[in-house]
C-alpha cells in the first residue's frame, strides 16, 4: 500500500477520534492514547515495519518522555497554590478592585500585553505566575472564569513567537533556523498578533455584554480576610526575578519561590513555627492535586509525541507529505492552512510538538521549500497549537485554574486562532516573495 494511501486512513482515523473528542464522547486522555497506539496499527497493516517493541517503545517510553514537563507543571502547580493560601492572591485580587476594578476592558487588555511581556523571558514560569495572579484579578471585574481564562490564556499567545527556547527546538527540526535569523520576520507580522488579540478581547465584551466600566457592588470584593504586607504583593515576580536574574532552573525556581512566599507572608498571618510542617504538606498535596487532570492529559501527550519518533512512521509521512506537496503560493496556503486546522489539534500531525516536528522535518527534507520559509511556518503553527492546541501545558494550566473544560476552551478560542494562523501563512507568501 502507498505512503499517501497509509497517510489518508491515519488523518481520517484522526478526524475521527478528534470530532469525538470534541463533542466529548471521548475523554481526551483517552483519545490521545488511542491516537497514537492506532497509528501504529494502520502503518503494521497496510505498509508494515512495525513491531511488537515500537508498542512497548510507545506506551512504556512514551509517558517517560514528558516526565520533566510533568514535574515542572506540579511543582507550578504548588507555587501557584502557596500564593492562593498565604492570601498573596486574595489581596492582589483587593488591589485590582480598588484601582483598576471599574474598567474591566482596559484591565484585561493591561494584564494581557503585562503577561505577554512576562512570558518573553520567563517563559514557562512566567506564564504560570501570569496566570494565577491575573486569572482572579480578572474575575474580580466582573468576568466570568471562563471569559477570564478564555482572554488570559490567548493574551499570552502575543509573546510565543519570541519564546527562545521554542527557537532552540526549531532548529533542531529546521537546520539552520535559529531565532535570531527569524527575528526579521517576526518583528513584521508580530502587529497582526497582537491586533488580532485585541480584536479577540473586543469581541468577548460585545458577545458577553460586559460593560467598559464597573462599579463594585459587594463588599466580598474587597474584603480580605487573611492580610499580608504590601511588599508581598511582590511575591509572583519572585520566580521571575530567580529565571531572568539568576539563570536558576525553573523547577528551583517554583521550590524556593513557594518558601519564600510562605515565609514573607508570615507577619501578621497567625501562623505558628509548628504550624508549618503542617502548612507545607498542605500547599504541596493541594498544588498537585489541582494539577491531577493536567498530569493525566501530559502522559497521554508523551504517547502521541512518542509516535513520531518511530521509524516506519516517520517513511510513510515523509513519502506522503512529499508527493502532495504544492507549488504555487495559493496552493501552499490552501495546503498548509487546512492542515493546520486539522492536524494542529490534539498533538495531531501539525503540531510542532509530537507528530508535527516529523513531518516538517520531513517536508525539509524534500527541499521543497527555503530552510527560512519552513522556520517561519514552523513559527506561526507553534502559536496556533499554543490556543488551539489545549493538550498544551499553558492552556491546560489555565484552564485548570478557572475550572473549565479544555473543549469549552478549544470551542470559544478555535476561529481566532485558525484567522490568526491562515493571516500568518498568507504573510509567509508575502513576506519571502515565495512565487
């Protein structure tokens, strides 16, 4: 059987599975998992090449490849719950009513370009303390969690493109490409990102009916029941000021900043020194039990990443892929477009993280195409998955915090990603003078 015929079964089998889990007939854990273990299956029985060990290799392997990201979630997951129960969140939430509380747009749009900026060095840890610390201030306005965590979450989506290490795994799928020789065309149609945020949040207030001003109108907002000083406010920087200043790892980062955090909201908190062996175990099993569902969703990522990695998988899409590929400005936009719309969804073929980093290697691999135009592409597909993609670890997050479903999320968040993805290939064209 053909690599283009083993290719179409796989990407309808993955239609399938994904409009399953999409009106929620299937959990996602589950459907990941099944992903990856049935794409195995279809290359064994229509091309063959795959053996017993690659399902070992995938499901005993698989998980093990995510096990850092795991811990750093947990331990983000623990930073974020000492802020919560030391009050750190709570008065911050009081402060944000006091001054700014009356123009929910324009506090919105503020912590949105504020998380962004955070995020460009921080990266990780900076987009977890941006949203513990903006998601309640959010919500303290008047937004409901799902319109908070719907507008936090895509508000980080402005700064991805600039995420140096996401440049350093690029390069290493795309030969060549680094971020600094990408910087050009980043800068050029970094405007269209954060215009179509703000569009996005515009949007959310007109649907929603929110006013552009508030007023408080109970006293629960701006009651604090466990006051900290004022300097503690500073607390979610911490992690910040260890990443950027002090180069620390980040998963020290979130251990020492969850101590620290503890320790300055000491005076006045009542708390006891024999309290805090209790206090402690208390922040630490609620951080990860906040993140139980996160975890769950990351093993079954480390199968369908695992996926791409094995041999006869990678043949089948690099013959594919080669044969299909276009050669004219609009076809490149009608083929990449779709296939992100598709395969950029649950670490689908697209996505630059699992099965996608194959084949775009893949597709380099042709020369089909300039090593730049294949890096910008790989570019603007990492900031459609970012949203789109809500196996991601930052979207997971946040929606774990506001409690809702990543398929709610993915619901409310899927067109403005997909317009923002087609405008960034269309200015790919544009921008290398492709045809």
């Amino acid at each position: 059987m053909s690599a283009l015929a083993t290719f179409c079964v796989i990407m309808g089998v993955f239609l399938v599975l994904v409009y399953l889990m999409f009106i929620e007939k299937m959990p996602p854990i589950w459907g990941l998992i099944l992903m990856g273990t049935l794409v195995l299956l279809i290359v064994q029985i229509m091309r063959g090449g795959i053996t017993y060990k690659d399902y070992y290799t995938l499901l005993g392997d698989g998980p093990a490849k995510i096990a850092a990201t795991i811990m750093t979630f947990i331990l983000a997951g623990v930073f974020a719950r000492s802020q919560i129960d030391t009050g750190i969140v709570e008065n911050i939430v009081k402060k944000a009513a006091e001054l700014g509380g009356d123009r929910p747009l324009a506090v919105a749009l503020l912590l949105g370009f504020a998380s962004a900026y955070i995020t460009v060095g921080a990266f990780a840890g900076g987009c977890f303390v941006a949203h513990v610390t903006a998601l309640p201030i959010l919500i303290s306005v008047g937004l409901s969690p799902l319109t908070a965590a719907l507008i936090q979450g895509t508000g980080c989506l402005q700064a991805v493109l600039f995420w140096a290490p996401h440049w350093v795994f690029f390069g290493t799928v795309v030969p060549g490409v680094t971020m600094a020789n990408m910087t050009p065309f980043l800068i050029w149609v970094q405007p269209f990102v954060c215009l179509s945020w703000v569009a996005f949040v515009i949007y959310q207030f007109k649907k929603n009916k929110l006013p552009l001003r508030w007023a408080a109108t109970s006293a629960n907002l701006t009651k604090v029941e466990h006051k900290v000083p004022l300097y503690a406010l500073l607390c979610p920087a911490i992690p910040l000021v260890l990443i950027l200043g002090f180069n620390m790892p980040v998963n020290m980062t979130f251990l020492i900043s969850t101590v620290a955090s503890v320790i300055i909201t000491h005076p006045g908190s009542g708390r006891k020194m024999a309290d805090y062996p209790n206090f402690f175990t208390k922040v630490f099993v609620s951080g990860v039990t906040d993140m139980n569902y996160l975890i769950g969703i990351l093993l079954a990522e480390g199968v369908i990443m695992k996926t791409g990695d094995i041999p006869a998988v990678k043949i089948v899409l690099g013959q594919a892929l080669g044969s299909i590929l276009p050669s004219s400005a609009i076809g490149f936009i009608i083929f990449f477009g779709l296939f992100m719309a598709v395969g950029g969804l649950f670490r689908g073929p697209a996505q630059p993280w699992s099965m996608g980093s194959a084949v775009i290697a893949s597709i380099v691999a042709t020369g089909k195409y300039p090593m730049l135009v294949m890096g910008a592409l790989i570019g603007v597909y990492n900031v459609f998955t970012i949203v789109a993609d809500v196996t991601t670890g930052y979207t997971i997050y946040i929606c774990s915090l506001a409690k809702i479903s990543i398929i709610t999320f993915l619901k409310k968040t899927y067109l403005h990603a997909l317009a923002y993805g087609l405008i960034g290939i269309v200015i790919i064209t544009i921008y290398f003078k492709m045809w």
